[in-house]
C-alpha cells in the first residue's frame, strides 16, 4: 500500500480520497491547506495523521510516496514542480499547466527522476472505455462526433450578483474551455488523433473568462466538434455518428449512459452510470499500477504523457484562437 497525500480541500479532493481509499490500494497520510486549522481538521475529517500549511513542508516529508493535486488551475505548476523535485509521484486536477511548455517541462522533470506524473482524466482510466471502443467499431466509418460538456456552475448565481467566483476568473486560468472543454478535447484526441485544424468561437464574459464555446476539429474523413458551457446544462447526449449507426454517450466525462443505435433500429445498452468516488478509484488504481508495475505500464502510461501534451497544444491553440489570455502566458499568446 503507498501512502499520499493531498493539496485542496474541496469536493473533488474529498471524492478522489473516497476513490483511493476504496481501491484498498492506498492510504491517505497528509494534507495540505495554506490554513493550519484547516488542513488539521480535514486531516481529521478524513483520517490522515499529518497536516500542513506549506506546500514545502508536504513536498519534503518522508510520510508520504505521491500527492494529489487539485489546487486552483494557477497554482498547478509551482505544486507540481515542488513535488517532483522533492522526489513525489503526483497526479495532478486537469489542465496541468495553460502553456503547453510547462506541461513539457514537468514531463521532462518527473522522467528525470523516474517519477510518475499524470493528469487526472477520468476517461483514460474507465474499463468502459474499451466497450466503448467496440461499440465505435461496431458503427462503420465515423464521419461526425459531437462531444459536448455543458454544465451550468454551482457558481453562476453568485457571478451573476457581481461576485468573482473562482471558476469565472481568468486570473486563476480557468472558465468554460479549461474546466469542462478539455474533457471533450481528450477523447477526441485518444480516439482519432490531431486534427488538420481546429477552429473555436467562444462566449467571453465581462471578467474576462470564457462562459461557453464551440469548437471544430477536422480530419481528413470526419469532423468532431466540442461544446461546452458553464453558463447552461445540457440534454443532449455526446454522439458518434457512422455509416452503420451511432454510439451515444450521457456523459463523456465519465463515459456513462453509453448507448449503441443500430441502423436497423436495434438498441443496445453498454454502460451505465457510476458514482463519481468509484471513477476516481479507477483514476487511483493505474496511478499505483504506474508506479508499482513500471515496466508492465510503460506503454500505457507513455500514452498518458503524450496525450497530457498533445491535450495542452491542442487548448493553447484554442485559447489562442479565441483570444482567451492568462497573465502566465506573458508575451507568447
């Protein structure tokens, strides 16, 4: 069993602690928040022995093998960076970095002392992702997919009243394509690969952050597009269209409510739905299996490193597009 850590206190880290825990795999020996009363009782609200309130004092402790992090988007490169010079595993709350150079870097950093270094992306890790992959092969030729992630935010109501959430500011490098488009980005990229072009169009709101947009891949035989907003929830499901029929999925973040339409009118069910801990859990079990087992994992988790940047070319492209800029991109966007 390897012992971990976390940075952030909030639901998703709680989920991913429930997740680790569950896989019976790992067990959760310190915290970190910037406040020391805070990261105590969380500590004692999950269990962990230790608590911190520096992001130093968690990377050089000798109680823990790997952290999560799931600090604001601005943060992720100096915590990462921190650990992984202090000898951590991490895995890391998607997007990694906003610039794809600093993905590369912390890359380059974890592989320099044989380190693993993984962005949480739950569609990776899902085993429904391979019932996916044989109901796709099922369709014919895939000629149009619609990946779509539109979640109207916990946050919107307190934006709306002239508050600055988190989520709707640009200072902290997030907004619509950052939080949810990326989930859209990475299945296309897995599954067909670097698009020709892309194109964007996004809605900008008044703080600067993107509240939604839309976004064109080209291949040389298909199109995907990606839709995604924090401004509104979606009731349409993410769709594959082929020559034979269509795959449709509920959630593509979670690859849940996954659906096969025949041609002839045939339906059949191949996934459900799963609680949100368990896909975390799955997230939590290859993290292990990479560090444990490198040389059975080296392909799959190289996969992983190479599709963390192609993900992020891919997003600073867009961002670029759109006009979406982050005081960290200095000059170069």
């Amino acid at each position: 069993m390897l012992r971990f850590g976390t940075i952030g206190t909030g639901w998703i880290t709680d989920e991913y602690i429930r997740g680790a825990k569950d896989s019976g795999l790992w067990k959760l020996a310190a915290v970190y928040s910037r406040d020391l009363a805070r990261a105590q009782a969380y500590a004692g609200q999950h269990g962990a022995t230790y608590a911190y309130d520096t992001v130093e004092a968690l990377a050089q402790s000798d109680k823990i093998d790997a952290v999560y992090v799931a600090s604001p988007n601005a943060l992720h490169y100096a915590h990462c960076k921190a650990l992984l010079e202090a000898g951590k595993h991490v895995i890391c709350e998607k997007p990694l970095c906003a610039q794809a150079a600093k993905v590369e870097e912390l890359n380059r950093l974890a592989a320099s002392r044989g380190l693993v270094f993984l962005e949480a992306i739950m569609f990776l890790h899902q085993p429904q992702l391979r019932s996916l992959e044989l109901a796709l092969g099922q369709i014919g030729t895939i000629t149009l997919a619609k990946l779509d992630f539109c979640q109207r935010s916990s946050k919107l109501d307190r934006y709306l009243a002239g508050e600055l959430p988190n989520i709707f500011n640009p200072q902290l490098e997030t907004g619509a394509l950052m939080d949810l488009g990326i989930y859209c980005v990475y299945p296309a990229l897995y599954l067909f690969g670097k698009p020709e072009s892309a194109q964007i169009c996004s809605h900008l709101l008044k703080s600067g952050a993107d509240g939604c947009g839309v976004a064109t891949l080209r291949y040389p035989d298909k199109l995907v597009t990606l839709t995604y907003s924090k401004l509104g929830q979606a009731g349409a499901d993410s769709e594959f269209q082929g020559t034979e029929g269509t795959v449709a999925v509920q959630s593509i973040s979670r690859l849940g409510g996954i659906t096969l339409r025949r041609k002839d009118g045939s339906v059949e069910e191949i996934h459900g739905q799963d609680e949100k801990y368990q896909l975390m859990g799955w997230e939590a079990k290859d993290f292990y299996r990479y560090i444990t087992s490198p040389q059975e994992t080296s392909q799959e988790y190289a996969r992983c490193v190479e599709l963390s940047l192609e993900a992020a070319r891919l997003m600073e492209a867009l961002r670029r597009q759109a006009g979406l800029r982050f005081a960290s991109d200095g000059e170069g966007l």
